[in-house]
C-alpha cells in the first residue's frame, strides 16, 4: 500500500474538510479490515518523502 506523506498538510479537493494523509489512512484501515484479506500481510509506502522533506524544512 502506497501513501504520499507529503500530503500530510493537503485537503481533499472533493471536501475541503478531509485531510488527505487522514483520508489515505481511512482507506488502508477499511482495506486491512477486509475479510478477504485476512490472512494477508501488507507493507505501508510512504513515498514522496523528499517533497515532505522539503516542505518541512520552510
């Protein structure tokens, strides 16, 4: 599972009022919590690190 952790001060633009990163976490829980995926494991990307990296150094 894939998670830009550069979205971490983005809004969604479908509603303004959800965080994307809060969205993208919602979505990997719903996704774990599957019974069809039961017995899976699953690794967490977090990509985009050198774009959250420079957004945390302004």
């Amino acid at each position: 599972f894939c998670a830009a952790i550069s979205e971490y001060d983005q809004m969604l633009f479908e509603d303004e009022t959800q965080n994307r990163m809060m969205e993208t976490k919602e979505l990997f829980d719903w996704v774990l919590k599957q019974r069809c995926f039961e017995k899976t494991s699953f690794m967490l990307f977090l990509n985009k690190f050198d774009i959250f990296e420079e957004k945390i150094q302004k």
